[in-house]
C-alpha cells in the first residue's frame, strides 16, 4: 500500500509539473515581450538588449517574440519609471536602464520614481569598467591636468556615471570637471570629443576596444580614469578610481559608487510578477547566456564580453545597497548636489 501510495505521490508531481509548463506555454506561446532600452543606439546598453531579443525567446516556453525599442530620456530613468509604474506586471515587459539607478535611488535623485529592490532584477550579462577621457588635442592628458584645468565633459543625464563620476570627483579630488549635458548616448558624447565641443566623454572599456579600436592604436585619446576596483591588464598606467581617494572616509564613497560597474549591462521587468513567470524569465536568461552557442558567437563578433550573474544573486546585490549607512548617502548627496 505504501509502494502505492508513494508511486501516486510521484505522478501527481509529475501532472502538477506538465500542467504548470503547460500552462507557461500556453500563456506565451503567440505573444511579445517587450524590452525597453533606456538609452539611444549606439552604445552598449543596445547592443546587449538587441542581441538578447534575437536570442532569449527560443529559452521561454511558447518561444514569444521579444521586441526590442528605445526608451530613452532622462538617464534611462523615463523606461525604469515606466517599468516600475505602467508596464504589464505580466511577463511581458523588460528593460535594461543605467546601472546606476540603485545607487541614484538611494542618493535621492531627482526624477525618480521607482525603488530598485522592488524591480524583478532577471540577469547580467557582464559587469562594465566605464572609462574617462579626453581626445588627443585636449589640454587634459591626464587626471592630474583635470585638477589644475577646467575640462568639459559630456553628460548623457543624471542617472548615468558620466554625470555622477565628474561630480564626485570634482568633489573629492579637487577635479575641474565642467559636466555639459543634453547628449542622448555615449555615441553622442564621443562623437561630440572628437568634434571638439567638449574635451571629455565617457564609455566602457570593451565599447572602446570594440568599436575605435584606431583610437587606441593611434593614441587618439588620453584615458584619464578606470571606473573599477582594480586597473584591468589592458591598462596597466591608467589609475582606478579607487586609487584617488585621499583618505578611508572617501575610499567608501568610491567604493559604493563603483558598485555599478558590477550591475554593468543587467535586465529588469516590472514589481511583483507572478513567481512562476520569475522564474521561467530567470531560467531562460541563464540558459541562453551559458548554454546558446549563437548568443554567445554573437557577442565574440561585436567584441562584447559576457560575465552572466543570475537574477536572484542580482537581487541580493541591489538590496545590500539600500542598506548603505545614511551619514554616507547624505556625504555623497551633497558632493553630487
């Protein structure tokens, strides 16, 4: 009888499993995921979102179409308000927005309308180590320059580290930083260097090494900062951030602001999706991005590393940031006011 009991057991289980994946394709099985991009083409956060959308339906049972378009504005912060307030709350909408909308939150940022931890935080696909620098005519060749010469910079908004960065360390290190905003993406902000309306502008590394490798070849641009713990290999006498703070108390506010580079290129759907639907979103990021030899060749071709973090460790991560000391936010709020 018990034999009986425990066989009966196993295919109950067994029903109740077909009839929840079932019931998973069935629901997607003919419909669009949307995924919002809160910054213009041209830069990173775009090419990681296309790629995806050609790629992460296949993973999702009902194989949904996913349809990638811009909503940019305001330093992504328009798409991560129209995620957190407006969009379905269904699994059928995504979005990538800056990687620094955890820490903007918490610093009180003006324009802000939602709460990061409450997002339904689905995967990275790489950790990002952002770059400052100026274009090869500028007076500005390194960061010491920057303390004795005023150095414009474009700025593609608040919620974006080319606008964070410059103010904390024209706060911290005495720089002379002159933020000059209105740009749309870091293609606009480079494109505006090298006409010479301003002299610095901000990108990732692998941006850079992919898409100007000649300007590194042919020394076109001065890198004045590395926006990292740690100076990457390819940058031996570039000096990370972390480096310029003049005491411990400075060394923290780097060191939280840093944090961003490790959210890098991540994916979020709106509050309160149902667990299953979670779930299932999760699962399929992280099959496409370890096990989707397509995905990944796609990548390698555009030069876009790929260092996946799973969505619940992602969720972790933008929690310990809420519980950042309040005497260090209020520190850094000022810097950046």
């Amino acid at each position: 009888m018990s034999k009986l009991k425990a066989v009966a057991s196993a295919a109950a289980m067994l029903l109740a499993g077909c009839q929840f994946a079932q019931a998973q394709e069935d629901f997607y099985k003919g419909r669009t995921i949307n995924l919002y991009i809160g910054f213009a083409p041209g830069g990173s956060y775009d090419l990681y979102a296309r790629t995806l959308a050609r790629h992460l339906g296949k993973h999702i049972p009902g194989a949904p179409t996913i349809v990638a378009q811009t909503m940019q504005g305001a330093g992504s912060f328009r798409a991560a308000n129209y995620l957190y307030s407006v969009a379905p709350r269904d699994g059928t909408a995504m979005g990538t927005v800056s990687q620094a909308i955890a820490l903007e939150e918490a610093l009180g940022s003006q324009g802000i309308m939602f709460k990061s931890s409450e997002f339904t935080w689905i995967g990275r696909s790489t950790n990002i180590t952002e770059l400052m620098m100026t274009w090869h005519t500028s007076g500005t060749r390194t960061f010491k320059d920057a303390l004795t010469r005023e150095t414009p910079i474009a700025s593609t908004g608040p919620g974006s580290p080319s606008e964070g960065w410059p103010r904390l360390l024209n706060g911290l290190a005495n720089a002379r930083f002159k933020i000059i905003a209105g740009y749309q993406a870091s293609a606009n902000a480079l494109l505006a260097m090298e006409r010479g309306e301003v002299d610095a502008a901000f990108t990732s590394w692998d941006t850079l090494s992919a898409s100007k490798p000649e300007w590194l070849e042919n020394k076109r641009v001065n890198i004045l900062v590395q926006f990292n713990t740690k100076r990457l290999a390819a940058l031996p006498d570039t000096p990370s951030v972390i480096e310029l703070a003049a005491n411990p108390d400075d060394k923290r506010i780097l060191d939280f602001y840093v944090t961003g580079a490790e959210v890098g290129r991540s994916f979020i759907a709106p509050p309160n999706l149902p667990a299953e639907r979670a779930r299932l979103l999760r699962e399929a990021f992280m099959k496409m991005s370890t096990q989707d030899a397509e995905y990944r060749a796609e990548l390698e071709r555009a030069k876009a590393p790929l260092n996946p973090m799973s969505g619940e460790e992602l969720q972790r991560m933008i929690a310990g940031i809420a519980t950042t000391p309040p005497a260090l936010i209020e520190r850094m709020r000022k810097i950046l006011e």
